[in-house]
C-alpha cells in the first residue's frame, strides 16, 4: 500500500518524507527560465539587446522593461526574432508595443510583450527563412534613462531542475 502511494506521488511531481509529503523542489525554475538585463543608459538609437534567446525548445516568450531612473519616455519596445544566434542574419520584428500609448516614463513603469514559437513558425513561413532566436529592441528618450529588460521563456520541451540559475552575476 505505502509503496503504491509513493509511486502516485513520484509520477505527480511529489516525494514522500516520512510521513510529510514535500512538493519536488525548483518546480518553477525547472519550466521557466528568467534572465534580466541592465539596458545601456546610453541607448538613444535604437539598441538590440545582444543576448539572442534560442527559441527551439520553447513553446512561449515574454520580454518586459523596468523603467529604474529617469523620465525620458521609452520610444521603441519590439521582439525581435533571428535566424542566427548572435543576431547576423536575417531579423524580422516579432511584437512591437503601440508607442506613445503605453511608455514607460517614471520609474517603476513597465511595458511587456510576448510571442509564441508558432508565432515564429509563421512568421519563418511568409518570409522564407528558420527564425529560432528572439531578443529585444529597445530605444530610450535620453541618456539619463536606465531600465532592466527581462526574458521568460516557458514551456520547454525538456524541463529540468536549475534551467533558471538560483544566482547570476
């Protein structure tokens, strides 16, 4: 009996301590990963974010901005998608926000766009290339401004315990 409830547990994602049942550990950071960028306060022109996420093994993508100091609006805010992964080949804008609608422009604003990799199968199919890495463009008003970029990705083909490190420096 003991041993057919630890195998239910198992195959729910669950161990059994004694008689404590613990949820397994990193389950979020085992389906998600989670990456911040500082944006270049210097970004006036408008900037690709030079971390290209490889999006094969994805199913969905976020990117968000944080507006941290200044009260320039942001003026450009896209995902962008690659057939390279450092970003030399063909790049097609994905999503693009509604500017001036929505900018962040005090700090603590923030702005968020998504794309789908069936997004990007679509888009690979109309314009005849394999796009498969996604990143961030992004143009600030003023050299002042600074912001952080974030990258979710979820739904991975192969989850696994630490896809998003438990410390980055």
């Amino acid at each position: 009996m003991l041993s057919t409830l630890i195998g239910i547990l198992a195959v729910l994602g669950m161990a059994a301590v004694g008689m404590a049942i613990t949820q397994q550990e990193n389950r979020i950071s085992a389906t998600h990963l989670l990456h911040h960028y500082v944006a270049a306060p210097a970004a006036t022109t408008l900037t690709t974010l030079g971390h290209w996420l490889d999006m094969q093994n994805y199913k969905c993508f976020m990117a968000s901005y944080l507006k941290v100091t200044g009260t320039g609006n942001l003026t450009a805010f896209k995902i962008v998608a690659n057939t390279a992964s450092d970003g030399s080949g063909t790049t097609i804008v994905v999503n693009t926000d509604a500017f001036p609608v929505l900018t962040p422009d005090a700090a603590g604003n923030q702005i968020f766009l998504e794309c789908t990799a069936q997004w990007l199968a679509a888009l690979s199919a109309q314009n005849g290339v394999n796009l498969r890495y996604v990143s961030v463009q992004y143009q600030q008003a003023t050299s002042g401004d600074t912001g952080v970029i974030t990258y979710l990705a979820t739904d991975p083909t192969f989850a696994y315990p630490g896809l998003t490190a438990d410390a980055a420096s």
